[in-house]
C-alpha cells in the first residue's frame, strides 16, 4: 500500500500534520495530526510496503515486540484507509 500524491507531512509549532493539495483538498476536508510513531509510520507509506514490513521496523526502531507491532500498524492502517488516503 502507499499513500496518495498530494498529502504531504508538515512540522507546525511542534505538531505533526498531514495536509492534502490539489483536488484532494475537496475529497478530504480537514488534517491528520501525527505522533512520532505516526509519522514515521506515514514517511514509510510514501513507498509501496506491506504490514508486515512496517511492523519488523517498527520493532527494529522502537523495540516493539512483533505481536505490538503488527496490531499498532493494523490499527494506523485502518484509519488511513477509512480516512481514503491510499491509491
């Protein structure tokens, strides 16, 4: 999976935002705030990568044990994908 063109990641007064351009600003109103684990999560998206690869490096970053991780990425992907932001 991989995020869409025209979201892009903001640093604003020490927040973590996601905001869309272009025509995505009619298909999808408003932003998406990011922890740190989120963003990094975000930034690994901007590539094509399964769940799978983002939970081995979480666990390599974090030190998340593997199950945790999984469940973590699951969760955040889920959200995404109901807030429409994948291709």
């Amino acid at each position: 999976m991989k995020i869409k063109e025209g979201f892009f990641l903001r640093e604003i007064a020490d927040t973590t935002v996601v905001v869309p351009t272009g025509i995505l600003i009619h298909e999808f109103k408003g932003v998406i705030h990011l922890n740190e684990t989120g963003k990094f999560i975000w930034e690994l998206l901007q590539e094509d990568i399964t769940i799978e690869e983002i939970a081995d490096k979480l666990v390599e970053k974090y030190k998340f044990d593997q199950e945790r991780a999984i469940k973590s990425t699951q969760k955040f992907i889920e959200q995404l994908q109901n807030a429409n932001v994948f291709e």
